[in-house]
C-alpha cells in the first residue's frame, strides 16, 4: 500500500485498507468504538483479540523497512483516536444491548462491582459460553467481583443447582464446575439422578459420606431456595445469562452474539465502577 494510499483510507475509514493496516492489534476496550467507527463485527473481534499497541512493527502487512515517517505519523494517528474515543466508554455504547433491572439488587460486595453468570449445567449454551467466560475472568479487572449462580427455572433444574451448591461447600467447586460441563456435553452423562450425581463427586475424589451430608443439609437446600427466588428477582427467562451489578441484564439473545455480551459487561462495568466512585 502505498503512503498516499494510506493518508487516503486512514481519513476516509476504508474497511479494505484498514482491515489489511489495522489487522494485528488494538487494546481489548477499543472493539466496541472500532464497531461505531464503520468496521464490522469480525474486525471488531479480530481486534479486540489482540493486546497492546505495537500494531506498526508487527503487521504482516509491511516491515519495518517499508514504514515511511508518514505513514507511521498517520497510523499511530488513528490509534490514538481509538484509544480516546474508548476512554469514554459507557451504557451509551451498548444501548439496546442489554435490560436495566427494576428494582436493582443488591450485590455480595459493594466495594467492587459484581458480574454474575448464571447458567444451568445441563444448558448447551451455557456450555459454549464457558470459553467467553474464562477469556473475561483473565482480562477482568481487580475491581470485579465475579461470580456465579446456578438459575432455577423449573423444578427439574434443581438437582444441577444441588449439585453447584454442594460442591461449593465441599470446597471443590473450582475443579469439579468444568468437569461436570464436560461430564454432562461431551461424555453424554445426564447427572440428573442423585445417585449419578453422587457416583460423579465420589469419581472425583469426594467422600460418600460427606456427599451425602452435604447433599441433604439445610445449607444446601437454603441455597437453592434462594437461588430460585434471585432467577426470578433478576427477571430472567432464559440461560446464559449475565447480571451486571445487579443493576443491568444481558445474554447472547438480547446483545446479538457471546461476543457482543463480553462488550457490554466492560462497558457497564465501567459505567458501574464511575458511579460507585463518585
């Protein structure tokens, strides 16, 4: 591409050559404005799926030797005009991406702002989604608290929701929850049953006895009670979905993709993180 060529596309916003310019980097919070910008949704997340800002020496597109003065002036330009447009970032950005809860709800922590998944093991969705979860909780600030709860929507998901509730009290939740996911969506394993479940727990290194114990206390039960009554509270009618400070609701239906959802979270994440500074 020639600088002339260049100078051209980078005031005019020509997806052909920004596409081929702009290809191997931008910061994650820029996908977003990049969208409002004019590239599509692919770029968009080619983008966001790259770190840092050293765009320039790395493209494929040309070698150090080929960078003229001008044209580094001008991409190095462009980026920096993404970068301050994506420091405002906000509900605004993701209008219609999302439902505000009426009343909002309190959050377990209130010094930081609270994202909560909410799922059903044996949901396909939810499964897929597990990978746009664990790409957010590696970029999620210290200010997020993250957390989970298991949604129950009808009575026939109350043993997956014991089951969240029982290996979190056992202290094993953070290795058993992707290995009942896998069990469930890749080894056809129904784990509805207690005594399929219980074969699951105790497979996995837990005492029958304290299973047992556990499966059937008051604590557990409480715990699904409540969870019950928060799907509810939430407004929610469908899984995956992510609750935002208690404040905001989206899934991958209301924001139009699994990517689009991680936009929105850091969007109102931000948003949420303003108003609890002031």
């Amino acid at each position: 591409m020639r600088p002339a060529t260049l100078r051209q596309n980078a005031c005019t916003g020509s997806i052909a050559e920004l596409r081929s310019a702009l290809r191997p980097a931008l910061c994650t919070e820029l996908a977003v404005k990049v969208r409002r910008v004019g590239l599509d949704r692919a770029i968009a997340t080619q983008l966001r799926n790259r770190q840092g800002f050293s765009f320039v020496f790395q493209s494929s597109a040309f070698s150090s030797s080929e960078i003229s003065p001008m044209r580094f002036l001008l991409l190095l330009a462009l980026a920096l005009l993404f970068v301050q447009s994506a420091a405002a970032l906000g509900a605004k950005d993701v209008e219609g991406m999302y439902r505000n809860i009426n009343p909002p709800l309190p959050t377990a922590n209130p010094d930081k702002v609270e994202v909560l998944e909410v799922f059903w093991y044996r949901c396909p969705h939810c499964n897929r989604f597990q990978s746009y979860v664990k790409a957010y909780e590696k970029e999620m600030p210290d200010y997020v608290d993250f957390r989970r709860m298991p949604a129950v929507l009808r009575d026939n998901w109350i043993p997956q929701a014991k089951m969240y509730f029982t290996a979190e009290a056992l202290g094993v939740l953070e290795d058993l929850h992707p290995l009942i996911f896998n069990a469930i969506h890749s080894e056809r394993r129904p784990m509805s049953k207690l005594a399929d479940i219980k074969a699951f727990f105790v497979e996995n290194g837990v005492d029958a006895v304290k299973f047992d114990a556990t499966w059937h206390s008051f604590h557990t039960d409480a715990a699904v009670r409540q969870a019950d009554a928060q799907t509810r509270r939430y407004g929610i009618t469908g899984v995956p979905t992510v609750i935002i400070n208690g404040r905001y609701r989206t899934s991958g239906q209301v924001a139009g993709s699994y990517d689009a959802v991680l936009e929105v979270i850091r969007a109102l994440v931000e948003e949420e993180r303003s108003r609890i500074s002031k």
